[in-house]
C-alpha cells in the first residue's frame, strides 16, 4: 500500500471506506434525514459550537466562497490575514465577488502579528469582516487563532475562518473563540474522501447575512438551513461522502476530541523532532509549526523534486511539494487525520536513504 502523507486527501481506514459502498438511498427520505441529523449533531460536538452546522457539497474551497457570499455585499471591506497560498486564495474569493480586500500579509512560514491586525483595524473603521487562515497548509503554520479573534472581537468585526486543515485535528473551540463562519473539509483531518465542506455559522453571521447582497444560489445559508430543519440538504448531496463521514465522526468521538488533538500533537512533534534530527531545517517558525503538517526548507544541496520522485518510486511514500513560489524550495509532511508516530517513522526512514541519493550533503 502506498503511504500517502500529503496534506489531504487522507488516507481513510477500511471501516470509513466501507461505509462508502452503501447503496444509494432517497436523499429526501427519512433514513438519510436520520443520517443527516446524527452527523449534523456529532460535528456540532467536534466543531465545540451550538451554532448551525451544515454539510455543503463540494469542496473546502466552495465552503470559503460560501462564507464570503453569505456575509457581504460588493463593496464592503474585508481584512483579509494572509500567510501563505490559502490565505491569498481566501482573499481572491472576497476580491472576485466585489468586496473590497484590504490586504494584511505576512512573510510566509511566520505567523500573523497580532499588534499589526489590530493597527489594521484601528486605521480602517470600516471593516465589515475579517478573513483568517487557521492553519496554512502552504507554509505549515498555525495562526493564533484566540489572540486573533479577541483582537476582531475588540472592534467587534465578522471573523471568517478557513479552518479547512485544522478542525478536527488541532484545538478550535468555535464558540469560546467567536469565530461566525468556520470552514472545513472531508478530505483533511476528518479521514473521509472528498466531497463535502462543512460550515458553522454564528449568530452574527446570520445577521450579516440578512443584508449581505452578494450573489449566491448553490451557496445560500437560508436554503441551506430551511432544508436542514426536514433533514435535508437544498441539493442532491455528496451522499457516499456523507455515509464516509458519519463513519469517521464515531471513530473520532469514540477515541475522544481531546485525545485526537493530543494524538497530532504529538505525532507532529515526533516529525519535527526526526526532521530536525536528520540535519534539515524546519520552514514553519517553530513557536507556530502546525500538527497537521510539517513544511522543510530544502538546504544542503537538496533536490526536493528528485528526492520526492525516489520517495514515490522505489518507498511508495508520497509527500507534499512546495506549492507556488515555494515549488522546489520546500516539501510537507502530511500528518492529519489516521496517522500515528510509526507512520512518521516509515517516512524518517525512508528519508535517511533517500537524502543523499538527492543530493542532500549533512
Ligand atoms: C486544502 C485546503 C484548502 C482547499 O481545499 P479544497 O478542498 O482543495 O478546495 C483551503 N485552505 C486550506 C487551509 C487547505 O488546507
């Protein structure tokens, strides 16, 4: 079997692929509402909120522009908090549907600055909403995202998160932190095959949408929620997805939220630990390295492109290159979802062969 450490899609365990092969049912049925209702319930548990959930079909990147489209209209300003590839797209979305971006970047593999998010907020009053990256998958950072949002919340402006990398792998308490609209994905930490994005929406969001202007059909909340109330979803669903996903939210509530968050910490610490071992450097700032994936400068001579090609041909272990302008300057381990600390030592194993037959000189 081939060892798929990218961050996402994730490998899924047999009992969640198994899942998948139920026959279809009638999706506006009461047996499929049922199912809906339980993996609705169960993700309101793991996403740590009483607001609405909702499973959209598509993927984690329809769920950002879901959130954008629900909230604002043309012409409102959006602070968008850039890190990496993710937050930019986030900020694209805002800019392709008419909102005005403010753009506040930082150097990717750090962390945003909290002092420059709250200058941002001093200098332009009028911000509606506030666009954040949870965890860059890029650059492997995790932002703060507690002294982020009480930072929004000061000047009490909508906060957006993409969450799609983090939640159900790394601490998101959606209530206690007030985030209105957090993202994720199935095809992340959640062990599932692509196919769904997953929602929460605030109460605040709901007010916003109340008056947001931006055009929206598939995406719309209200439709999304007067359906949820029959134990339905507004359109045919990605229902194998869904069957995948209710499998995966036993598993995970069975081994315990805090147990799984501890779970990729500690197997996150393992891989930087081994990585550091091996003599290369980590990219992420480590005060901030994320435990769902790790990024590595390519140093010492390293090919990244040749040392990713051996790693698939000959130790069927595939990992993650650089994504834009980090393409040959960085590769990522992916450790989120069904993954423990011997999965990470397949890698550092391989990794000791592989370096120097790609040029890497300790
Ligand atoms: C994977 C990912 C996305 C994109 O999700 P898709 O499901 O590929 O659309 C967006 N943001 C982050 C942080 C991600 O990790």
């Amino acid at each position: 079997m081939e060892h798929l450490r990218i961050p996402g899609p994730t490998p899924c365990p047999n009992e969640i692929l198994q899942a998948m092969t139920k026959q279809m049912i009638n999706h506006r049925g009461p047996e499929f509402g049922q199912i809906v209702n339980g993996v609705t319930a169960r993700l309101k548990q793991l996403f740590q909120t009483k607001n609405d959930v909702f499973l959209l079909t598509g993927s984690g990147t329809g769920g950002l522009e879901a959130a954008i489209v629900n909230t604002l209209s043309p012409g409102d300003k959006a602070l968008s908090i850039s890190i990496g590839v993710f937050g930019e797209r986030f900020a694209t979305i805002a800019e392709q549907f008419g909102a005005e971006v403010i753009p506040l970047k930082f150097e990717w593999g750090k962390a945003a600055d909290i002092d420059s998010i709250r200058r941002a907020l001093e200098t332009e009053p009028e911000i509606r909403a506030v666009l954040v990256t949870h965890n860059e998958t890029s650059t492997g950072v995790t932002n703060d995202l507690a002294r982020v949002s009480a930072t929004v919340k000061e000047f009490d402006k909508l906060l957006l998160v993409d969450a799609i990398s983090s939640l159900g792998s790394i601490n998101l308490p959606v209530d206690d932190w007030h985030c209105d609209v957090v993202v994720t994905g199935s095809q992340k930490g959640w062990m599932v095959p692509p196919g769904l994005a997953m929602v929460s929406v605030s109460e605040a969001a709901w007010q916003a949408h109340a008056v947001a202007k931006m055009p929206r059909f598939y995406w719309d909340f209200t439709k999304a929620k007067s359906y949820l109330e029959k134990g339905q979803t507004p359109w045919t669903p990605a229902m194998s997805t869904v069957f995948a996903l209710s499998a995966s939210l036993e598993i995970m509530l069975e081994e315990g939220l805090a147990n799984v968050i501890a779970r990729h910490a500690q197997v996150a610490k393992a891989a930087r630990d081994s990585v550091k071992s091996l003599g290369l450097p980590l990219f992420a700032d480590e005060c901030y390295a994320s435990n769902t994936v790790t990024a590595i400068a390519a140093s010492n001579r390293l090919d990244v492109k040749k040392m990713l090609k051996i790693l698939r041909e000959e130790h069927q272990i595939v990992l993650g290159g650089g994504q834009q302008r980090l393409d040959g300057k960085i590769f990522r381990i992916g450790h989120m979802g069904w993954v423990t600390e011997d999965d990470i030592e397949v890698v550092i194993s391989a990794l000791k062969v592989v370096l120097p037959q790609a040029g890497f000189r300790s």
